[in-house]
C-alpha cells in the first residue's frame, strides 16, 4: 500500500436513481439496488484501499450522487477548486464538499456563481503532473479553464466533449502512469483530437473501442501500474499489460445507472505538485455586438449555435429587446474558444451574420503583405457576399468588387485608403492583405419576422397548396422582371441544358426577344441542345414535338456542334443563315451577352465555349456586374459558380426540381434568394403567361 496516496469515496447508504441529468439515468429511476450498490462499492472500497488509502466523506439523506466524490473538486496539493455543479439536482452537494475540504486544512476555492465546473469530473492531471486536460461541452464551462490555469499554477488544455453518453471528461479520458493515455477518440471534436495527439505520442495512446466505452472501461483508477475499472475486453486488457498495466476488474453496473464507474467513485487527494510553475491555458475570450431582429428572425440563436458548434462558450453580457415589431433588439456576447484559431474560425463566422467583432472603436484591420503572387498569408480573412467595411486608419471603408472566397486588399489611392476583394490567384507580390477578424464587419439588411421559412416555395413537394404558392411567386417574380425592365435595370439568366428538355427554350426565346434578359450564362450543353432542337426538331436525340426518341438520334447531338463548328461560332451560324430560330438565335438577333463555361464532360465543344476557366470565370464576373436579378434555371454547376460571385444584394432566383439543389444556392443567408422547386419548363411558361397578364393594355382589361 502507499500511504502517500489518498482517495476520498462516500459510501452509497443514500445512493439511488432519483432524477435524470445524464442518458444513463433515463429508464433508471429508482431501479437500482442500494444491497448490491453497497456491495459494488465495498469491492472498489477494498481494492483501492489495498494500494492507497481511503478517506470518507459522510454520506448525506437527499443527495444520492454525493457518492460519485470526484465531482467534489479539483485538488492539487493543498489547494482544491470546489464545483459548481451544473444542474441544481447535484448543488445541495456544494457545502458538503466544502466543509469537508475546509476541516481537511485545504484552501478552498470558489468560482463564480452561474460558472460550472464539475471537479475532477471534468479536470484530469496528467499523471506526470505537467499539464492538466479539462472537459467542457455538457456539465463544465469553458469559461472556468482560466481560473484552473490561475488557482493552481497549472498549464490548462481544453478538451470538448460531443458524446452525452460520456458527459464528463473522466468517462472517455484516464491518464496513466509514465504519460499514457486511455481514451475514447469519438468523444471528442476534432481540435482536441488533434491537441491529444500533440501532446501524447502514438505509443502512448491506449484506444478505448466503443463497447468498452460503454463499460466505462476509461472511468479508471490509476495507481501506478493498476488500473481499476468496472470492465474491460480481453484485447484491452492485453493492450494493457502489453505497456506494463494490471487491469484489477470490480463490477460496478449499479452506478452505471447513474452514469458513473470507478473513476466517478473517488477524488485523489493527493496530487504532486510541480515544483515550475507553469500557469497558462490557450483560452480566449472576446466581446461582440449583433444588432437587428434578432429574437424574430433567429439570428441570435444562430449566432450563439455557431459560437457552441464552433466549439465556444458565450455568455450574453447584455440583451436590449427592442419593445415595437419594427424595432431591433442589441446584445453583446462574451465569446470564448479554447484556442486563437477557433476564436477567430468562430468570429469570421459571426461577422458574416452582421456581428462586429470588436466592438472597441479603436482596432483598425491587421494585415500582412504577400510575399509571392497568388499566395496570402496565412491568417488572411476570407470574404463572403455581404457588403464588409474595414476599419484603417480610423475609417470603415467599404470593399469593392464584393465577392465569396477572396482575400480583402487594403492600398492607397489620392483620395485615401481602399480596400478590394481579389481572388487568391490575383494576388501580387507586396499587396498589403487583411489577416484576423479586427476591424472587420458586414452590413446586413435587418431580416424580419419569418423571412427565413417563407424562401423555399414547393411545386412538386408534398406541402399543402403548393401549386398556389408557386404561382404566387412567379407573380412576384414577373412583377419585378417587369420592372427591372422599364428602369433600364439588368437581369443575368443561368440556365442548364434541362430548359430544352422540358420545353421552356420557347418561354426563355421569349424572355430574351421583350428584353427581360440582359445576359445569358450557362455551359456547352444549354447552347448544343438549343441548336440542335433548332436545327434538327431534337434535344439529345429526343423529338421534342413528339416526346419520343428518334432512330440515330443521337447523332443530332455532335452534327449540331459539328454544323457552329464549321460556321465558326454561334453568332456567324447566325448570320450565315444557318440558325434561324432558339435562344442563342434571339441571343444573337438581340444582342444579348452571353457566355458558355466550358467543363470535362463537353462535347465538342461549340467553338463559343470558353474551355479556360480562369478566363470564362472572368467573363461570368463580368456579365454579373451590375446585375439587379438572377434567375437560375436547372444548372447546378453554373449556379452554384455565378452565387459564389454574386454580392448580396443582387436578388437570386433558383428554379430547380430538386430541393436539395435549392437548399443548398439560396442557403446564402441572404434575405435576397428566393428558391422554388418546380419543374423549370412549367416555370418559364407560368412566368411568360404572368407577364403576358401583366402587359395586357389598360382598355382591354
Ligand atoms: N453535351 C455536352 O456537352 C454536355 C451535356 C450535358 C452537360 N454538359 C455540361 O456539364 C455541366 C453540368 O451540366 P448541367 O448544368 O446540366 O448539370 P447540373 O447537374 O449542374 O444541373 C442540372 C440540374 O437540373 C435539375 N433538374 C433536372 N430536371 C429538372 C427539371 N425538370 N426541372 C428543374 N430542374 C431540373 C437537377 O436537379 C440539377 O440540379 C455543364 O457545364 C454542361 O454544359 C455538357
């Protein structure tokens, strides 16, 4: 036995399932056996008392988990950080661990009210005493990590748990002697993974697999070379004496019922303590600022699910409810992460829903300068659609040239200070490019009430009187075309080979020929198929007037291409007579712009095809530009390239039969997009019948 090692257990006179606070308890009430409790805990009683000695708490009527002592704290050598339980079931445990600390001669320290952090529940030293890993996620709070750091001079490494089945760090995590690790990976995100795998070396990682997971094989008492748990598989038992551990087993189940094992069953007392003192922990913490409907339109819950899904922790500093349905309500957010990467993954993520991430009024943007073409820093912020100001020189400036998935170029000019967005591959060398997330926010026109839910409008779906609602935004959708129209305005059409087959090339011939459409960008496919359904009656060898496929029709397909081809490009087949009617014909006859992106699964391809893409996403940003609509008609591919391109602002209109398809373009969070699952041939003619309605002379009305 070594005297220098102490325990403190509580022996389960009052132990039972009472309430739920953990999966393991749901379907438990009260069917536990406090005989066999008592027996369980008497078996890990002896063993631990063999190698260790024991310390009692007294057990107390009313808190049955009182017995699960390593939520009593945080002990390292004479000083103990007391939990704060989460829920209030286990809070009447507070001043009994207290006293008992306090009799014990330990400096005992509190957390603030309203922080959880459940003890060594949640907080396990390395067994080398170098660091100490801490759990957040479900029971303790991230935010509690620094005072750990600070109290007890320790180095402090946040780990996030995802599994509600292991809820607290000692449930999937057990450092071992001589710097081994026991432990379930799939307990954990990604980033602490990947912070376990830094820090342990792989012959020192013991993987736990799930079915010994589930015996809370890692709920385990280490002294020295025992290990002690309820349960473990021959293989781990092997893994484990392979690396020099004795596994001693003591069945344990009645507690599993309460979601607790051996490991949950005690408090070592006696930690060593490191003679360096090395009090850090990588935790950050930042304010910020949301503003507008933020109860009415969700945002608040969005921002405060990507801070938790982000793997944060938030408190909400101050909330101002605006009192009227117009008026927007304020918050400020105490946001923290576990490390500088995460915050700032976090806050990029939050600045695109309108946040300001600072909002001290003094924090220009950083920035770094290039040092190679086309290559950014590191760290550089990536833009989104949503119109974004950064602050130099004291001044917000807005971004030009606003787009997805570019770095922001800050530059001088006679006026001042600019700011652009450029793509990687533009970047040059000596260009001066905005790192971090100081001195960046996006404008965001307030969402109102329910705007979100009404976006997706469902034709083919199973919901109730869809048919209706189509119609109803395609009225809408006429309104505007009509109006973009008669203010000179300008609408940008994407369009997939499907408008041919569905029989909407007519509708969209006509869109083009009354001068609703001011550009056209789609692939080979649009154009080959609108040809050769001009040329030869077909599309892909289908008769289109018969819906029936025609014998070798499919050879249409390349005598079309064959036929520009020989022409030299769509607009000279025009002229020369050869293509008479479609939409590249009314294209051409109207002079309407437009571009086709060439792709791998071409043929051909007509010679319009633009087959290099840097250039043909050139000249897709330059028909863009200026656009006040965009419809996307059945072409994934080019719908998806035109919104990474398109600011917010610019009202999209996504047609597709897939909802998914939809989901995934007006899914821009911009209030702009509008999606509707319908067949787009039954799209373009409703649209074309609505704006033959609307432009019915006065008299005739
Ligand atoms: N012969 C050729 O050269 C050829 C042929 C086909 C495609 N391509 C090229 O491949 C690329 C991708 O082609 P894409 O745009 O056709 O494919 P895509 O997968 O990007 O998009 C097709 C979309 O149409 C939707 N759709 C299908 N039926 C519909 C209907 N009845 N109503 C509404 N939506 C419907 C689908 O859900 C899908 O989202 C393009 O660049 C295209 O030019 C070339």
């Amino acid at each position: 036995m070594s005297a220098s090692i102490r325990f403190l257990m509580c022996s389960p006179h009052h132990y039972d399932v009472d309430y739920v606070i953990n999966p393991w308890m749901e379907g438990n009430i009260h069917k536990s056996s406090r005989d066999r409790a008592l027996e369980q805990w008497q078996g890990l009683y002896q063993i631990i008392a063999d190698h260790a000695t024991v310390d009692l708490i007294k057990p107390q009527p009313g808190w049955p988990d009182l017995v699960f002592t390593a939520n009593a704290g945080l002990v390292l050598g004479d000083t103990v950080v007391l939990s704060r339980f989460f829920h209030p079931e286990r809070q009447g445990e507070e001043p009994h661990f207290k006293t008992w600390f306090e009799e014990q001669g330990f400096t005992v320290h509190e957390l603030p009210k309203d922080l959880p952090f459940e003890g060594a529940g949640d907080a396990l030293f390395d067994r080398e005493g170098r660091y100490l890993w801490a759990g957040y996620g479900f029971r303790s709070e991230l935010d509690s990590h620094p005072y750990l750091a600070e109290w007890l001079d320790v180095e402090v490494l946040s780990l996030r748990l995802m599994d509600e089945r292991f809820y607290h760090l000692d449930t999937c995590f057990c450092p071992l002697t001589d710097g081994y690790l026991l432990y379930y990976p799939p307990a954990f995100d990604s980033y602490s993974n990947r912070l376990i795998e830094l820090r342990v070396p792989p012959e020192k990682r013991i993987i736990v697999d799930e079915p010994d997971a589930v015996n809370f094989a890692c709920n385990a008492v280490n002294i020295n070379r025992i290990v002690i748990m309820n349960r473990a598989s021959d293989s781990l038992k092997q893994q484990l004496a392979h690396v020099g551990f004795q596994v001693l087993e003591t069945p344990l189940d009645e507690f599993l019922k309460a979601g607790g094992a051996a490991k949950c069953l005690t408090l070592r007392v006696t930690e060593p303590v490191l003679t360096e003192k090395v009090a850090t922990v990588a935790y950050e913490s930042r304010t910020i600022k949301l503003e507008g409907h933020l109860l009415d339109s969700g945002l608040i819950n969005r921002a405060l699910d990507v801070i938790t899904d982000g793997g944060g922790s938030f408190q909400v500093l101050n909330f101002d409810l605006g009192v009227q349905r117009q008026s927007t309500s304020r918050a400020e957010v105490r946001v923290s992460a576990p490390s500088h990467s995460i915050m700032e993954e976090i806050l990029s993520q939050l600045i695109d829903l309108g946040a300001i991430a600072n909002p001290r009024e003094d924090q220009d943007v950083a920035t770094e300068v290039v040092v190679k073409d086309g290559v950014g820093p590191d760290d550089f912020y990536v833009t989104t659609i949503y119109p974004t100001e950064v602050r130099v020189n004291g001044d917000w400036i807005r971004l030009q040239g606003q787009r997805m998935d570019g770095a922001i170029v800050v530059g001088e000019n006679a006026e001042g200070a600019i700011a652009r967005c450029c793509l990687l591959r533009d970047l040059k060398e000596g260009d001066r490019v905005v790192v971090g997330v100081d001195g960046i926010r996006t404008v965001r026109k307030a969402e109102a009430r329910d705007q979100r839910s009404s976006q997706e409008f469902s034709f083919m779906g199973a919901g109730v009187s869809s048919e209706r609602r189509v119609e109803l935004v395609v009225e809408q959708i006429a309104w505007e075309l009509q109006k973009i129209r008669s203010q000179n305005g300008k609408v940008v059409v994407t369009a997939g080979p499907v408008v041919i087959h569905t029989g909407g090339g007519v509708h969209l011939s006509r869109l083009i020929r009354e001068g609703y459409v001011q550009a056209l960008l789609g692939g080979n496919a649009i154009a080959v198929h609108d040809i050769e359904q001009s040329l030869m009656g077909t599309s892909l060898g289908m008769d289109m007037q018969r819906g029936i496929s025609v014998r070798g029709g499919h050879r249409h397909h390349l005598k079309a291409i064959n036929i520009i081809r020989r022409a030299g490009s769509i607009a000279a087949a025009v002229e020369q007579g050869i293509l008479t009617s479609g939409i590249f014909y009314d294209c051409v006859r109207h002079n309407v712009d437009f571009s086709l992106a060439g792709s791998i699964r071409d043929d051909g391809p007509l010679p319009d095809t633009q087959m290099d893409l840097i250039a043909a996403q050139a000249d897709y940003a330059r028909l863009i530009t200026g656009a006040d609509m965009i419809l996307m008609l059945s072409t994934m591919l080019h719908s998806i390239g035109v919104g990474n391109m398109t600011p917010a602002g610019v009202k999209m209109v996504c047609v597709d039969i897939n909802p998914a398809v939809v989901t995934k373009l007006s899914d821009r969070g911009s209030v702009e997009s509008v999606g509707v699952v319908t067949d787009v041939g039954l799209f373009l003619s409703l649209l074309v019948q609505q704006l033959d309605k609307l432009n019915v002379p006065q008299a005739v009305r």
